[in-house]
C-alpha cells in the first residue's frame, strides 16, 4: 500500500501536544533501535535519559521546535529542531540542527520522513540558516541513505551512550543556500 506526501499533514507541536510528543519520540526510537540493542541498554537509556516527564519538558524550551506529522488524525511521525549548538567542524555558519526525525515503524516509506525534511528545509529557510545538520548512528543505515538521498554529507563523529553502550554517531550536513 504506497501513500502519497501530501496524504501526510505537519503542523508545529505546541506545550499542549507535550504528552503526544513524548509517547511518539519514546515509541518510534524504542521501535528503531531495540533489535540492535540489548534489552538492558535500552531500559536504561529509556528510564534514565529518555523519560517521558524530560521529553514533555523539552517541548517548552524556545529553541527547540517541533513538529508532528499526521495521517488523517493518527500522528505517525515527527521531528525535533534545535537552534543554537553548532558542531566546531562547521565554524560557526548559521545552522539548524535536526535532532529527532522519526516515523512510526509501520508507516515507514509512506512520505513521512519526506514530509517532515521538506518541512526542516523550509524552517531553516525561513530562519535564514545556510545549513542543515545531524547525527545518525553509523550502524542506522536505513536512515544513512535517506540523509544521503537529501545531499548530506559525513563531516565528522560524536560519542552517542545509549545504557552502558558508548556507540559512535556520523555528523552530517547540507548546505541550503
């Protein structure tokens, strides 16, 4: 069954979608990554830095944005922008960081992700950034290619502790200008 982008509707989260926001970030990273991971790693990860009270409370900071994509009324995806911590490699250019990008595992490959890249593109846009970054774990290839797919590029790495594991992220970026 394919769907089409413009099936998926994005409109900016506000404090009153915390709790949503929240449950979708623990639900799509928990179903991203479990396969990959040690049940002990995961739980302590999701009980310790993944809770749902930290997640709600970062929908309330002013440079964080986040938007929620929906199907009709099922929310089935979102993204998390950051504005202000930029990586030394990119000496200081004006960037927008995408933190979280994230559809529900069985509505993958239905013009989510899409949706939701089309909407970071106009954000930084609009915020009159020259480029877009990230950080993917280097064994998350499917998510490797769709980066790719956009035009970002590897630039550098960062340590990402999930649990006890200490795994390596590729830092990756896309000049918008």
């Amino acid at each position: 069954m394919t769907s089409h982008t413009t099936d998926v509707v994005v409109r900016i989260a506000t404090e009153e979608d915390a709790e949503l926001v929240a449950d979708l970030s623990r639900q799509t990273f928990y179903e991203s990554f479990v396969e990959q991971n040690t049940k002990e790693n995961m739980d302590k990860f999701m009980n310790d830095q993944f809770t749902k009270e930290k997640l709600m409370d970062e929908v309330k900071q002013p440079w964080q944005l986040f938007f929620l994509a929906y199907i009709r009324d099922e929310p089935v995806g979102y993204v998390k922008l950051r504005d202000g911590m930029v990586p030394m490699q990119l000496d200081g250019r004006s960037s927008l960081e995408i933190a979280r990008i994230y559809s529900v595992q069985d509505r993958i490959g239905q013009g989510i992700g899409k949706k939701l890249m089309q909407t970071c593109h106009q954000i930084a846009k609009q915020k009159g950034k020259k480029t877009l970054w990230l950080g993917v774990w280097k064994q998350n290839q499917r998510a490797i290619d769709f980066y790719t797919a956009w035009g970002f590029e590897v630039f550098g790495e960062q340590e990402f502790i999930l649990g006890d594991d200490v795994q390596t992220d590729w830092l990756m970026k896309k000049d918008i200008e």
